[in-house]
C-alpha cells in the first residue's frame, strides 16, 4: 500500500484465511483517497458501494469465507483512485 487505480477497472488479490479464525467475525476494511470505489466481489459475491459518496467500504465477509483456502478480493473501481489501506479484522461474535 499505496496502491494506485489508474483508471476504471478493477484489482483482485487472494488472501488464506487461518482456520483458527472460525469462530470470528471478519470484516474487510478497504480504504482510498476519494469516492471511487464501485463495490466489491468477494469470493463471487458483490457488495454494491454507497453510491460513491464515501471513500471507503466495510464489509462482513464472514459467511463466504473460506477457511484455510484462497479467498478472491476484487476491489472494482468507478475511476481513478489510490487504496490506501485494505485489510481484514477479526472481531469476537
């Protein structure tokens, strides 16, 4: 991080989730520099941005994540931006 978003398009990462972390909730924290963000697909499933008001997203993740596999982020993007922070918590339930 930073990294930038040239234009439209999209970014992907795969990410291995620790068995261990079962019994958490995960949330995933994406973070940039203006509204750009379109929405999310996690593991195929897409989460529709606010509307390109705010300049990040979070988002629970946990019923599609597969523990101790790749898990595919994609983060798609409405124009040109720079992720400045993206990371997954894990808070008890």
């Amino acid at each position: 991080m930073p990294t930038a978003v040239p234009d439209h398009g999209a970014l992907r990462c795969e990410e291995v989730i620790d068995p261990k972390q079962k019994g958490h909730n995960i949330v995933l924290h994406i973070i940039c520099d203006n509204a750009s963000i379109s929405g999310i697909i996690f593991n195929g499933v897409f989460y529709a941005s606010y509307g390109n008001i705010y300049s990040f997203m979070d988002i629970n993740v946990t019923p599609f994540v597969k523990f101790g596999q790749k898990n595919e982020i994609v983060m798609l993007s409405g124009g040109k931006t720079t992720i400045l922070k993206a990371n997954l918590d894990f808070y008890d339930k």
